[in-house]
C-alpha cells in the first residue's frame, strides 16, 4: 500500500517493501519522478531531493498546462492567505532558511484532504468555512510529534496574522487553538553521561569529537557551527555575528575558547573556512551539517539527541556551577526582556561570556577529547 509521507517536505511518498524496507520517491500532481535514497534524515537525501525537486519543474509546468483550474489560487481561500502572507513583511524580513521552512511546512497542508472521509485538499477550502476545527485537525495530524505539531500552529498563527491594507483578512482562529508544548522546544537535554557515550563510540580523533568539542565549549547553534572557522578568531577568543535573525535584531557574541576546546582545534588541521568539514573538504550547508550531526548521534545509539540537545545541556551545566543570567545572556546571545540590563550588557558581554566559559566543567569527561600523555586517545 502506497500513501504520502507524514513529513514536512512535499511531493514525498513513501512505499513500505515486502521486506519491511521504507522506500522514497518524488511524485508531483500524481506522477511519480524518481525514487530517493532510503535514509530520510541523511544528507545524500536532501540534495537528491532538491536535485530532483528542480528537474521536475518543467514536469509540474506541464502537468499545470493540464490541470490548469488545479493550480490556480482561489481568492479567499487557505492557499490564497497563505500566498499573501508569503508577501507581507514579516515573512520577506525572515532568514532564507526559515522561509524555506516554513513554506514546506504551509505546502504540507496544503495537499492533506479535510477529514478521512472528504478528500477535498485543505489548499482550496473557503476562508469563511475554515473554522477552529480545521486548525485542530491540522494540529493533531503531527500529534506523536509535538514540536511539529505546535511549530505548525505557530506558522498558521503567523499565517492568520496577515494584514491587507493594514486591516487583518480574516480573524485569527489559529490563536484559538491550544498548542501541544507550549513550554518546551522538543529537544532533549544532552547529559555529560550522553556526551561521554559519543566520545567513546567515535574516537578522539574524529570529525564528530571535533564537532561536539566545539558545541561542549560554545553551545553555538547548527546554523554557527556550520560557518565557525579561524576568521572568527581573535587571539584566546571567538568574536561572530549569530545567524539567527541576523537581518531583523542582530547579535554579536564573544566567546572566550576554553583550554579543552583551544587542544581539540590544534589536533584537526584546518583545510577551508570552516572547521567543520565535508568528505570532500567543502564548508557543510547547514542543513547538511544537521543531518551529518543527527547521524553521528544515531551512531552513537542515541538518536532522540541533537545538536540542540548539547546546547541545553551546556546551558544546564554552567548554570549548575553558578553562572548568573547574565553570564547566559551574554554567552548564548539571549536577549533579556528586562530594561534596566539594557544598558549594562554590552559593557558586561565580553566579561561575562569570559567568566562563563571558566564555568564549563561537563563532570570532567571533556578530557576525553584529549589525546594520552603516551599517544593513545584519551
């Protein structure tokens, strides 16, 4: 039995052999284009997906010619509000990467049929027929993964949130429905039992003990490691401009290498920009790196653990040793909704984020990254 994947990029379907091996393939408008590679979290997967995704335009141009009245936009439907909102503002000031999301995301529902019994695709329903029922549904077809299912109300309330003229279009019914985790990102937090596993199955010397040595001792997201390389060095410290929200409220951070980190970089000879580096020597995308990150955490035998994973648990064990808000603040590039620390962090960041980083202990275990006193690994 064939049916299309429950996951958030379109055009994907999914086939279950008679051997129990899930199979990929790309079918745009019921045509199917070619099959992709079993590993769905894997990089070789995204870039045949887009590889593919592209050819086929000229195939989803001429099934359009046939299919015209299907590809036109409805005024006042799900689809057409979608379409406005993707020419606000607030969706054109956004990073490309969570645009790109985004859409996919709002492509996703798109093509879901109303209910089991109606096949009719979200894409065309009137806007006066859409009710909190609708949202709900939405919501509840991601309901085994939370986070998707709340980062899905979270687009639709963005969506609902449009303006025309400066007057909403419709009224925000998504804002109605209840969110599954309100308080919780849906990442687990790395322990320092977790992260010695990793060193251990993956050795000192590899390209993922370099990865989690600089994520241990900079909690960067992906998106930063991705880019993090020796220009962003200045003398015993990393001074770079974050790249979420970069282009609405930038921030620039400064975080001192601590001595574990600074003995990891000096055992990886640096190739290219970037310390973090493919098989062939090119900078990662950073897609690519997250899902080179989720192989080496599903190698390790701990596949429900991120690259965020190691963030929060960074975040948890400074402040366990007793590093204030400010030291976070300052070493994470949070923003604090507090006026009054307005005006003292900018002074404060740069010896703060310092005093953090002496604050980083991990139980020990980040000798592990070090190589023996008689040049066995550690």
């Amino acid at each position: 039995m064939t049916d299309v994947a429950n996951i958030d990029l379109p055009y994907i379907e999914k086939n279950k052999s008679r051997h129990g091996t899930m199979r990929y393939y790309l079918r745009i408008d019921g045509e199917r284009i070619c099959r992709l590679p079993d590993d769905i979290n894997s990089e070789e997967f995204g870039a045949a997906y887009w590889k593919a995704r592209r050819a086929a335009e000229p195939v989803r141009e001429r099934l359009g010619e046939a299919k015209a009245l299907s590809i036109i936009v409805k005024p006042n439907t799900f689809r057409w509000l979608c379409m406005e909102y993707m020419r606000s503002n607030a969706y054109e000031s956004l990073d490309q990467t969570t645009k790109d999301r985004r859409r996919n995301i709002l492509e996703g529902m798109w093509q879901e049929p109303l209910t089991d019994k109606d096949d009719r695709p979200f894409a065309d329903i009137p806007l006066s027929k859409l009710g909190v029922g609708h949202i709900e549904v939405l919501r509840d077809r991601k309901k085994t993964a939370p986070f998707a299912a709340d980062e899905r109300l979270k687009v639709l309330r963005q969506v609902f949130d449009t303006k025309k003229e400066g007057k909403p279009i419709t009224p925000n019914i998504a804002r109605l429905v209840d969110p599954f985790n309100a308080h919780t990102d849906g990442h687990e937090t790395a322990t320092p039992d977790d992260i010695a596993k990793f060193i251990e199955h993956h050795g000192t010397g590899s390209k993922a003990a370099l990865y989690i040595a600089i994520q241990m001792y900079t909690g960067l997201r992906v998106s930063d490691l991705a880019v993090l390389g020796p220009q962003h060095r200045r003398r015993d410290a990393f001074k770079l401009r974050l790249f979420k929200n970069r282009n609405r409220t930038p921030v620039d951070i400064e975080i001192t290498i601590h001595p574990i980190l600074e003995a990891v970089l000096a055992t990886h000879k640096v190739t290219a920009l970037t310390y973090l580096v493919t098989e062939f020597g090119k900078p990662f995308s950073v897609k690519g790196l997250g899902n080179r990150i989720s192989d080496w955490w599903r190698q390790a035998g701990m596949p429900h653990l991120t690259s965020h994973s190691v963030r929060k648990g960074l975040a948890t064990d400074v402040a366990h040793n007793e590093a204030t808000d400010s030291m976070l603040e300052a070493m994470f590039g949070w923003k604090d909704s507090k006026t009054s620390k307005i005006y003292t962090r900018n002074a404060e960041k740069a010896r703060l984020a310092r005093q953090t980083v002496e604050k980083i202990k991990w139980d020990g275990i980040g000798s592990k990254l070090l190589p023996a006193a008689d040049g066995t690994e550690g």
